[in-house]
C-alpha cells in the first residue's frame, strides 16, 4: 500500500493536471476492482508516466530552446528597434506626405475646375472667333482669286500691249522711214518746181520779147504784102507757147497736188504722233492711279513719254542701243473695260476729220479758180495763156519788170487781148 501510496504521489507531482482524473478514478474504483486490476493499472500509469518523464524531457528541452530563440529574438528585436522606430518616423512622414499630397490634390482638382471652366468658355470664344476667321478667310481667298484673275488678265493686257507698242513702233519706224523718203521726194519735186519756175520765167521774157516784136512788126507792116505770112507765123509760135505752158502749168498743178498729199500724209503722221503720245500719257497716269507696278517704274515711262523726240514717240526705243528686254517685274498693265468701243486710230490711215488742209494763199486762189471755172482748159489765174490775148507794151514793161523782181514761188497772172485788123 505504501508503494502505491508513493507512487499515486509521484504521479501526482509529475503531472499535475491529469492528478484529480486518476485520483478520482482510484478513489472511485478501489473498492471495486481487484489488485490485479490495480497492477495492471499501475503499469500503464508507470507507462504513461514513462512517456510523460520523456515529454517532460522534451518539453523542457523545447523550452531551453524556446527561451534561447526568445533571447535571440529579443536581441534581434533590439538590433531591429531603430530601423522599427526609423520605419514608424517614416510612416509617419510618409502619412504627412500622402496628407500634404492629398491636400494638393484637392487645390490642383479645384483649379482643374476652375481651368476647365475657363477653357469651355476661351472653346466658346475660339470657335467664335474660328468662325468669324473662317468667313474672313473665304473673303481673303475669293478677293485672291479676284486679284489672282486680275493679274492675268494684267499680265496678258500687258503683254498684249507690249506687243503692240512694238508693233506701233515698228509701223512707226517705217513710216519715219516713208516720211524721210517723202520729204526726199518732195524736195526733189520743190527742185523740179524751181526749175520749171526759172524756165518758166524765161519763156516769160522770150514771149514778151515776142510780143514787142509782133507790136512794132504789126504796127509798121500792115500794109506790106507779108503781113498775112508773118501774123500766121506769128500766131503759130504763139500756140506752141501757149501749148508747153499749158504743159508747164498741169506738171505745175500735178506737184501741186503731189505736195498738198505729202502735207496732208506728213500733218496725219503728226496727228498719229500726238494720238500715239497722249495714249502713252493716259496709260502711265492710269498706270499711276491703279497703282499697278513700280511708281519708279511708272514714273520713268511718264518722264520718257514727255522727254520724247517731237518727230518720234519711240526715239528713246529706236535711238537707244540694242539691249536686252527689261525683266516682266518692271511694268504692269491693267486693262480698263468700258461700255463702248472706243475709237480706233488707224496708223496708215488716219480720220481725214482730224486733219486740217494747211495751204498757201495762192493755192487757195488756184483751187477756187478751178472749182468755178469746170471747163478741161487750163484757167488764166492758174498760169495759162489763151490763144490770140494781147496786152499793151507798158503792161508788158509791168509784168516783165515785176516778174524779174517777184520769187519764183509765186504765179503771175497774164491778161491778153487781141487785135483788130483794120
């Protein structure tokens, strides 16, 4: 009983929490069961109490352990406490960032408000503006196809009227040309004229001579039986005169009307010229007033317009050496459309209505002559003699006198009337 007794005790003390099960138990079941039972029971509890020694053991091997892992946990958690305490100082750092960031945030999304309000209204004014730039640019474009259109039109006005000026200068060149051949021709014809003049000059002495003769052989040999032979003489060497002064006077008259054409083609040449000269005026002030080209430009064709050769509206381009054209930049042409046609002036054939018949007096006195008097003779104010006039001897000393002291330019009217025979 006493080995039990110590026994219950050791297991007991060994293990406390399973001590009031088996106490219980024994004290429950000893009166019971038998002492083979409790034998049996002892050894299982000496069993178990073997098993629970070596868990004993274990355990508190586990705990040498434990309270080793705890001692270096300890001092890694004190090696690990600054960086903790640096972590926690960087949390809370990190937490003032994220509140400062946070109110940040809150301002930049206020002034994103606040600059998208702001941007729907500058979108709203932009467009606005975009819409009022779009139809001004549609006007920009369409005066540019205006203008665009218009200096095409400038540029073949241009170049149309280039053409034309060379074209004008060349026809103005040859009838420079035709004029120096007239005025050659008409100094000839004036050479020829004087010429005829002094011949007919001398056949006015010779046939005054011959007047006086026939007088005085008239007057002392009416009675002599020669005087019929010597009248008949007489009157034919008077129609042989008045037949080559009749000669003289249509030659006379044909480079009367020879040179009255010169005067006329020469006075529709200067007509041409001064039409020639205005129009360049008119298209250099237009030039000027459409502000088309260079006014450097526009003003050097108006100087070279006025400062121009009186003969010769293009002497700056013909007299000039033969250069190069000038480049296209330099004029410009704009063409004015009008209404009507306007008038047209013809370079070889100019309005007779612009000209003006310039005449000497006596040619005058001549025309009208032959306008009254429309018979095919030759009229006696145009220097034509008829056939049997006499005039007295001191009209024949007048005349002669007057003939010698007169220019051979102007006519001398002859008066003769003729004798009776007794």
């Amino acid at each position: 009983m006493t080995s039990l007794s110590t026994l219950i005790g050791s297991v007991v003390e060994s293990k406390n929490t399973s001590a009031p099960y088996s106490i219980i138990a024994l004290s429950s079941s000893c009166d019971s069961i038998s002492i083979e039972d409790i034998c049996g029971n002892l050894n299982k509890l000496k069993k178990d109490h073997e098993a629970t020694a070596k868990a004993c053991l274990k355990a508190k091997k586990d705990k040498t352990s434990l309270h080793k892992l705890t001692e270096q946990h300890s001092e890694e958690i004190q090696k690990l406490k600054p960086y903790i305490d640096q972590l926690i100082q960087n949390k809370l750092k990190l937490e003032q960032k994220i509140f400062d960031l946070q109110w940040t945030r809150q301002f930049k999304e206020q002034e994103l408000a606040r600059a998208k309000s702001e941007i729907s209204d500058e979108s709203s004014i932009n467009e606005a503006l975009i819409d009022s730039y779009e139809v001004s640019l549609q006007s920009i474009h369409d005066e540019l196809l205006l203008f665009k259109s218009r200096m095409e039109e400038s540029t073949k006005m241009k170049e149309h009227l280039s053409e034309e000026i060379l074209r004008q200068g060349n026809i103005f060149s040859s009838q420079c040309q035709e004029k120096r051949g007239k005025e050659v021709e008409l100094r000839e014809k004036m050479e020829e004229t004087h010429h005829l003049h002094e011949l007919l000059d001398s056949l006015e002495e010779t046939y005054t001579a011959l007047l006086k003769e026939n007088v005085n052989r008239t007057s002392s040999s009416n009675q002599s039986p020669h005087s019929k032979s010597n009248e008949k003489l007489l009157l034919i060497e008077q129609q042989k005169y008045s037949d080559q002064l009749k000669n003289i006077n249509n030659e006379l008259r044909e480079l009367r009307q020879k040179k009255q054409s010169l005067a006329q083609q020469i006075d529709s040449k200067k007509k041409l010229k001064e039409a020639m000269n205005e129009e360049l005026k008119n298209l250099a002030r237009e030039l000027k007033s459409k502000g088309i080209g260079n006014n450097s430009d526009t003003r050097r064709v108006a100087e070279n317009s006025s400062a121009a050769d009186l003969t010769s509206p293009f002497s700056n381009h013909f007299s000039a050496p033969k250069t190069p054209a000038p480049s296209a930049q330099k004029f410009s042409f704009k063409r004015t459309v009008v209404n009507h046609d306007p008038q047209k002036i013809s370079a070889t054939t100019p309005d007779i209505r612009l000209l003006k018949r310039k005449t000497s007096p006596n040619e005058n006195v001549i025309d009208n002559a032959n306008q009254n008097n429309n018979s095919s003779r030759v009229d006696i104010s145009s220097f034509a003699y008829k056939k049997n006039d006499f005039r007295k001897a001191s009209d024949i000393n007048s005349v002669s006198n007057s003939s010698n002291n007169s220019s051979s330019s102007t006519p001398t009217t002859y008066t003769f009337k003729k004798l009776k025979k007794d």
